[in-house]
C-alpha cells in the first residue's frame, strides 16, 4: 500500500482462458489484468514483455517458465499460478530461490484425465480409428473372422506407471472391465492402492507382465526417457503401451522401432514430444499407433474448473492468503 491506498498489483495471462477464471479475476477487484488475446501461445519475446514488473502470472503448460522470465518479471513477482496439475514446464529451484509461491490444478482434471486415459486404452487396443477408415474407405468388404482383431482387458494383467491421483483412478475404471493382475510401481508403495488390490512391483516386472502398460507418472529428471529400447524389449509382443502424462517420459525413436518391428502390439499418446508433433512424423505413419493432440483434461466443465482454481490460486498469491491448491516444493 502507497499512502494508505492499496495498489493494484499487475497480472499477466498467457492465453485466453475459460470465462469463468476471467471473471474471478476481474470481480476480485485487485489487479489488473493483462492477456495475450489468442488461442494460440503467446510468442516468447511477448511473453518476456508481458511479465514485466508482474505481481501474478498466469501460464500453461505450454510456456517455458525459466530463468529469463523470472528475471524480465522481475521482484514484484509473487505467484505463479499454471493452468495444469503438470509443473514440468516450470524451473521450480530458480522459482523457489526467488520465493515465488506456485499454484496448480490437481484432483480437478482427475476423473477427466482418467476417462480419456480409458477411451485411448480402448481405442488402441480394439483398434477402432484404423475400423472407421475401413467403413469410410471401402475396406469392409464382409464380416471376417480374422480382421481388425485387438487385446482386450478381460483375464489381463494392467500395469500402471505412477499410482498417484490419476493412476488411481485409471485402475478405478479398468478393474470393472474383468482386470485379473493390476501392477504398479513408482518411487513407493501405496497403502490407497489395496482398494484396485494394486501389487507394488519393481518397474522390470511391471513392463514384463503386464498385458496393458499405462504411463501415469509426472515427468521428473527419473522420468524422462523410462521408455526406452532397454523398456519396449521386455514387453510382451502382444502388449498395449498407453501413455497420457508426458511425451518425453518416452522415446519415441524407440517407440517407433518397437512399434513397427513388432516388438510391442500397439500404443496410444496422448501426449508428444514436441506438441504439437510434426504432421511427418515417423509415429504417424503407422497404423498400430493412436495419437492424440494432448486432450486428457478437455471437457467443458473440468476446463472451467481448472480456470476458476487457478485465477483462485492466483489471487491468493496476490493476497498473501492459503491458496486452494498451492503446490508444495
Ligand atoms: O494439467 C496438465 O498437466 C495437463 O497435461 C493438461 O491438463
């Protein structure tokens, strides 16, 4: 406060947002807002622009919060609000030495995360983008016994990736459909898993056993390239490989050499690297790999939430008050 009066402190969104993070911020009525108008990311020379003297950012996963834009922020910088429960984006130790507080989305893209995760499982494993080409091209010819076959999860062992909050709710959702084995490893075991009777198993017999590889882990220094040459040889050749977290906790070089080699089944992405991927992309070319444009957390209703917390998260940064949903670090 200058003189007795507060200052209205200066807050730069990154994107256009869901309406409803919009008008919290513009009802609070203690800041003001600056927005990079678009659908599309904002360039990085306006972003460095933009967070200049900035108390409050607000940002996706899809900008690079490093040190340069710490320093174009500059002091006034108190809060960091992203509009993902991912934080791999951000350079957390540069933003911590700085004593910025950061606020996240998690829980609330849970179920929608999960749901997408169990739409691509299926989708890959019963082959169905590959079945509407063939109905728009002509290629069903009759009923034939041996075409268009895939795996499903009846009597199959699921191996899950990271048991965290959407892991868990994946296997939620996959143990109706007849699951017999649900394996999962990660850095510990989770007493919360004995709900989907989780067995805690080392990572190699995760990927050796398991009919159906779900990738549900954060991407970390430890995650980043677990899916590899050394990986996709102890899968199964009948084994579906589903990844909704982050791109670069696969290679995808190695991904496309298993996948075309027949070392693995099939695999579905939901994620990339880069994103969007290059519409020439060796992965593309192959039938037995379903790839989405980075849709896990996309309805209309968890999107909306995801803007409310994150303009909540921001305020409170603002605020010097709890945040809904600070991340810890
Ligand atoms: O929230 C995230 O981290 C996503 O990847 C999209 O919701």
């Amino acid at each position: 406060s200058i003189g007795g009066r507060t200052e209205i402190m200066k807050v730069f969104i990154t994107r256009r947002i869901p309406q409803e993070g919009m008008k919290i911020l513009s009802q609070a009525g203690v800041c003001k807002v600056s927005l990079w108008d678009s659908d599309e990311p904002v360039p990085r020379v306006e972003l460095l622009k933009g967070v200049e003297g900035a108390h409050g950012l607000l940002c996706l996963l899809s900008d690079k919060i490093d040190t340069e834009v710490l320093d174009a922020a500059g002091p006034n910088l108190k809060v960091i609000s992203t509009l993902s429960v991912g934080f791999d984006h951000m350079a957390m130790d540069e933003i911590k030495k700085r004593g910025v507080r950061v606020g996240y989305t998690p829980d609330v893209l849970t179920d929608a995360t999960a749901e997408l995760t169990v739409a691509l499982l299926l989708a890959t494993a019963r082959r169905l983008p590959e079945g509407v080409v063939e109905v728009k091209n002509g290629g069903w010819s009759t009923w034939k016994p041996l075409w268009l076959c895939g795996y499903g999860l009846s009597g199959s062992t699921v191996g899950v990736i990271g048991l965290g909050r959407i892991g868990m709710a994946i296997a939620r959702r996959l143990n109706p459909f007849g699951v017999k084995r649900l394996l999962y490893s990660g850095r510990t075991a989770k007493s919360y898993a004995a709900e989907v009777e989780g067995e805690y198993v080392p990572l190699d017999t995760l990927v050796s056993e398991s009919d159906f590889v779900v990738v549900s882990c954060a991407l970390t220094p430890e995650t980043q390239g677990l899916c590899n040459k050394d990986f996709f040889s102890k899968m199964k050749n009948t084994a579906v490989f589903i990844n909704t977290s982050r791109g670069a906790v696969v290679n995808q070089e190695d991904l496309y050499q298993a996948l075309s080699s027949g070392q693995i089944a099939c695999a579905g992405l939901d994620v990339t690297t880069p994103e969007p991927l290059p519409t020439d992309h060796p992965l593309l070319t192959l039938k037995n790999c379903v790839v989405l444009p980075h849709i896990g957390s996309a309805t209309y209703s968890t999107r909306g939430i995801m803007a409310e917390l994150s303009a909540n998260n921001l305020l409170a940064g603002l605020q010097g008050t709890d945040m809904p949903s600070e991340l810890k670090f």
